[in-house]
C-alpha cells in the first residue's frame, strides 16, 4: 500500500512539474525577442553613385545589459559593399549570438571610420512582431567640396588674420 501511495505522489508531482515548466517557457518565450534581425543597405556617393568594395560594419550597444559595442555577424554577413554598394549584417540571433533585443543604439563604420549613429527604435524596423525584423540603413557619403570647402575657407582666414597681425606689428 505504501508503495502505491508513494507512486501516484511521484507521477502527480511530475505532472504538476511538467506543466510549470510547460506555462514557465511560454511565458519566457514571450517576453525575450527571440526573432532574428539584420540591418542591410546600399552606400552611394553624392551623386548616386555605388561605394563600391568598401568595408561596412554595423556595431550594436545592448543598452539593456551594458555591454560593449559588438559588429553583427549574422548569417548571410556581407561587410563588403557589392557593386550596387550593398551591404548586409546577416540575420543576427538576439538569442543565439547573444545580441539582446534588436531595439538599440547602433553605429556604422565604413573603412574603418564612425559614420553615422542612431537609435534603432520599434517602429524603425520595416517588420517587427514576425518572424524577423529587417531595417534599411542607407548613407551618402558627402562629396569632396562639401568637405574640402568649408576647411579651405577657415584656413584662408586664419592665414589672412594671421598676415594682418604681422603687418601691423
């Protein structure tokens, strides 16, 4: 008799227990974003034209835990901008790959250099609440003049104040 009794505690906890792990993980589920995302793009000059064979790396901050700006590697990663100036991270795993949420601060290097960065926030994403969220990144490197004028016009007058000094000493 005892033996019986042990036994139906036994399969009754287990039930209570299987069905606790059962509401647990879709309850947990729910919560965590588990949806993969990638961010992809074209880089194009001032005139339109493909940034071809340049380097674009997407760098993501999990606000969340703290941690350091991580590149996203994800499946179907295509740093390399194609001769349409294409670009993708792939399809990164909040889960997987430890990325966190896919809603965050993010950066752009190209070559090498901070181009751009924002705050990717949940209506930025072209889809969100599927089974994936994709973003559009695209950025316009600036032309020559846009740059080259500006610094060109501040040397100038340095050097026109600067001549002005000496002339009057």
């Amino acid at each position: 008799m005892k033996i019986k009794t042990i036994t139906v505690l036994l399969v009754a906890g287990l039930v209570v227990l299987a069905t606790m792990v059962v509401f647990a993980g879709t309850a947990a589920a729910e919560e965590e974003d588990e949806d993969p995302f990638k961010i992809y793009g074209t880089i194009t000059d001032a005139n339109g034209n493909p940034y071809v064979g340049h380097k674009v790396i997407i760098k993501k901050e999990n606000v969340c835990w703290g941690g350091p700006w991580r590149p996203l590697k994800g499946l179907g990663y295509k740093p390399i901008t194609s001769d349409t100036g294409y670009y993708s991270t792939g399809w990164c795993s909040p889960v997987l790959q430890g990325y966190g949420n896919p809603i965050d601060n993010y950066r752009m290097y190209i070559d090498g250099n901070l181009v751009a960065e924002r705050h990717i926030g949940f209506d930025d994403w072209d889809d969100h609440w599927t089974l994936c969220w994709k973003h559009r990144w695209n950025h316009q490197i600036p032309e020559f003049a846009t740059i080259a004028i500006p610094a060109v016009a501040v040397l100038g007058l340095f050097l026109f104040y600067s001549h002005r000094k000496r002339k009057e000493e």
